[in-house]
C-alpha cells in the first residue's frame, strides 16, 4: 500500500505499521471534512466554548491513550486519538450550530446541493 512505502522511505521496519498510518489517515480525513469550525469559533468571539471543549476532550483523550498503550500498544493509542478527534470535531461543531448558528462542515455544502 501507499502508506507501508510511505513509511518504508524512512526505514524499512516502519513498513509494517502501514495500516495503522491509514487509520491515523482516515481519521485526518474525517476531521478535514468538519471544516473550521474551532478557527470559526474564535473568529466569532465563542473562545470560550472553544477552550472548554478543548480543556475536556484533548486531557481525557491523552489519559484514555496512556492506560490503553500498555494494554493494546500504538494501536490503542491510534484508535483512541482518532476517536477523541472525532469527539472534538463533533463537540465543535455543534458549539458553532448552538452559538453562531453556522455549520462549518463539508456536510453543509452537500445539503446545498441536494
């Protein structure tokens, strides 16, 4: 795969955790397609609701992430980063949907063209 050469241009022994780039990937992806919605939370005088959300989802996610590495290794931590990232992408955008009325996601433009 793409990702297990990717990895191996630094050094072949990283070839192996190829699927586990293309998860962290996946999960990149997802959180592109939410849009801005933290910058549009600043930029909207929300910083507040902004730090409060970040203040809860980034330190729980970190806690979660190191009991899990003993257990289950760089996969647990994979799954739960993207999993938090998903919490966070979620969480901030239903504070701009509730404070500013505005959805910064790709979704928004697809409802616009359907």
């Amino acid at each position: 795969t793409f990702a297990e050469h990717a990895l191996a241009a630094f050094d072949p022994v990283f070839a192996e955790h190829g699927a586990l780039l293309t998860l962290l990937g996946c999960g990149a992806v997802a959180t592109a397609l939410t849009g801005p919605a933290p910058l549009v939370l600043a930029l909207a005088g929300a910083e507040r609701a902004q730090l409060r959300i970040l203040a809860t989802v980034v330190p729980l996610t970190a806690l979660a992430q190191a009991a899990a590495m003993p257990v289950f290794g760089v996969w647990g931590a994979a799954v739960l980063h993207v999993a938090g990232a998903a919490v966070l992408t979620v969480a901030m955008r239903a504070a701009c949907l509730r404070r500013i009325g505005v959805d910064p996601t790709a979704l928004s433009l697809l409802r616009r063209v359907g």
